[in-house]
C-alpha cells in the first residue's frame, strides 16, 4: 500500500553510529556512494553524495546527500561517528591477551545469568553469542584428531611429532577459518562488550562525550527539520549513550531536547540484559523521560545479530509512563528488500544480511535506510503498510532492475 506523501522534510541532520568493525568512516561514505546508486535506481529518484569531510579531533566525517524526487527534495547532513581505531586497538593485542579477554567476557555472561536471558529473550541471537567460542572449539577438535591420526600412524618422533601435527591443524585453521569468518573479531566484540558495560572503557566514553558535544555544536549553529541519532548493531547500543549525554548537556545548557532515536538491526540488549549494566539501564530511563525524544527500532527475523519482536526498553526491566510508544517498533522483512535472486545469494551469509539494514534496497518497500536517511518523509511518518513515495511514483513492491 502506498499513499501520496507531501514533502516535509527539507534539511535534515543524520548522526550514525555504525557496528564494532574496522572500517573507518572514509570506507564508510565509499560504500554509501556505491549503495547510493542502487538507491536511485530502485526509486527513480537523484541523490548525489557531496565529498566526506572530517571534523578535527573527533572522529566524526560528514558528508552532504542531495535528494530529489516526485516527493520533493532534501538536504541530509549525514555525520558518521567512528570507533575504528578503538576496534584496531583490541585487534592489535597478543593473540593470548584477546583470547583471555574473550573467556573472560564469556564466562562472566554465562556467570551473570546473561546467556540465559539471551536464549529466554531470543535464541537465534544466542547462538550467535556461542559462535566464537563454538568455532574455538571445533580448532581444538580438529587438532586433536590430528594429534590422535600421527600418534596412531606410528611415525618416528613420538609424542612431538603427532604434537606438532595437531598444532599444526589448529593455527591453520585458525589463521584461515578464524579470520575468514570473523571469530577472533566477534572474541574482541565480546571482551569489549563486557568492558563497556562494566563502566571499564574509558576510552570509549571518552569518545561518547565527544560525539554528543559535536552533535549539540552543530544543532546549534543550524536549523534543521528532523535530527536523527542513528545506531545500528553495536551502534543501537553505543547511540543510546550517545543520546543520553546529548540530553544532560542540552538541559545543562538551557536548550530543548528534541530529537529522533533510530536504531536497526540493534542489539542494545546484549548490554541491558547483564545485572552488572546499572548505567546502561538507568541512561535508558532518562531519556523515556524527555518527551522531545522519540525512539524508532527496527528489527528482523533474518538477521539473527538482532533481537527480534523484543522491545528493547521493556526486555531491560524497565517502565516508562508515557503516552506513546518508547520505542515504536517495526518488523522487516529482508527478503522483501532485496531481489529474489540477490536475497538467495545472501540470506545464508549472516553478517551480509546484517548489514542490509544500512544497505540500499533493489526492491521498493516500506523500510528503506536511504529514505530514512536522505528523503522528505519524517521517521515519525513511516509505517508498515505504506511506502516511501507516493502511488504515482510506483504502485507495486516489486524489483526495479
């Protein structure tokens, strides 16, 4: 369904924290070009991505989006708030410091109850917690097949050789399979989840209070009609924090809070579900009690790094008393975003269906990240039974190619 949508919409603000990875914001703004035009094709709109520029000594790049469409047009502000060098950091350490991190980090949410609550919340994102610890575990599964193959063989140089010979077999696989698939990256995820939570990484609320100071500067210097605090994976629980401190020095200072949360394929939860989380929790209640913050969560069953059907403010064990919905949740369906052909290629892949959330649509439909971002319609105006643009612009739901 789709009905005619008025412009409303004219200049916007994005602020975007991204998930625990790698890539700094200049390979970020890189895919946003390439993504930008699948958009345009997929909605017959213009959108043209101005050239990134960085904000000196606060790990933050802003690019300008153009928009034009049936709808009318739309200057978008897009800021991404990078964590990178803090993520190199814990991927530089000995392979020994991280993997002790990671046991740690793993047996104090076994410890807490916090695994549990994550199967009692939604299993699928369980699994995914036990993924690093499973595939460490089959590494040392392989090796000691390999050291029991040697050992029964009977070669000379016993025990050492069939030692070696599992040694061996667990670095390979290691250095392969744990690189390839992200095992040792999800370890430090892990660890530095745990620390965050813990109040015990200074460095990033170091890095928070930057963003929120960098945010409240340029809503002051410039009027726009929708400001978004964007945060997506890790990003939906570090934008919260970000949020929060916006709000005390907004209030500090005299001036409205008035701004939209959006958090996509999230997973605050993994911090609000832990006991030890005392801050996370009580942040999240001081923002319910701004009523100029509105909170918007998409969620999917597909993506398994995501808590699916699970309000985020509820599950952390917490009441509210307003009026409207905090957070409004919507349910997507990936596979209504992509091509028939491009979702068959991708749904087995789990991160590359996480990162669609931030990834252009080849199929019209109701959540778009780049209208989100980039078009006339407010956050507030989205529903799941409408689309973007109006009928005239396109009556069906179905691929552009």
């Amino acid at each position: 369904m789709s009905e005619v949508a008025q412009p409303s919409v004219s200049r916007r603000a994005v602020f975007l924290v991204g998930g625990y990875e790698r890539n700094d914001a200049a390979g970020f703004f890189r895919r946003i070009g390439r993504e930008m035009e699948r958009f345009c094709k997929c909605w017959s709109v213009e959108a043209k991505l101005g050239v990134p520029v960085e904000a000196t000594g606060t790990m933050a790049m802003t690019a300008v989006a153009d928009y034009r469409g049936p709808d009318g047009a739309c200057r978008s502000e897009i800021t991404f708030l990078s964590f990178d060098d803090i993520v190199k950091h814990d991927g530089a350490r000995p392979f020994i410091s991280r993997l002790f991190a990671y046991l740690i980090a793993f047996i104090d949410y076994v410890v807490s109850g916090t695994m549990f609550r994550f199967f009692a919340t939604n299993w699928r994102f369980a699994l995914y917690f036990l993924y690093p610890l499973v595939m460490l575990g089959l590494f040392v599964w392989f090796g000691t097949i390999a050291y029991r193959l040697v050992d029964w063989i009977g070669l000379p140089g016993d025990p050492l050789l069939p030692g070696l010979a599992g040694l061996a077999v667990i670095y390979a696989l290691g250095r392969y399979v744990g690189r390839r698939y992200f095992v040792y990256h999800l370890m430090d995820l892990w660890s530095c989840s745990r620390e965050h939570l813990h109040c015990r990484r200074p460095s990033m609320d170091q890095r928070i209070d930057t963003w929120a100071a960098l945010i409240s500067q340029r809503i002051a210097q410039s009027a726009y009609d929708e400001v978004l605090l964007v945060g997506h994976s890790t990003g939906g629980a570090l934008i919260l924090d970000v949020a929060h401190q916006l709000a005390e020095r907004l209030v500090a200072e005299g001036r409205p809070v008035d701004f939209q949360l959006v958090t996509v394929g999230s997973t605050s939860l993994k911090v609000a579900l832990h006991p030890a989380a005392s801050r996370a929790r009580a942040r999240l209640e001081v923002l319910a009690r701004h009523p100029g913050i509105r909170w918007t969560e998409f969620q999917a069953l597909t993506d398994i790094i995501n808590f699916y059907k699970c309000d985020p403010y509820a599950r952390a064990g917490l009441k509210h008393q307003r009026a409207d919905q905090f957070p409004r949740q919507f349910q997507v369906r990936i596979r209504d975003m992509l091509e028939r052909e491009t979702y068959r290629r991708v749904k087995k892949n789990f991160f590359r269906v996480h990162y669609q959330f931030i990834s252009a649509n080849s199929r019209r439909y109701f959540y778009d990240f780049f209208m989100i971002c980039c078009g006339t319609r407010p956050i507030e105006a989205v529903r799941g039974d409408r689309l973007p643009l109006s009928a005239e612009a396109g009556k069906t739901v179905e691929a552009t190619s």
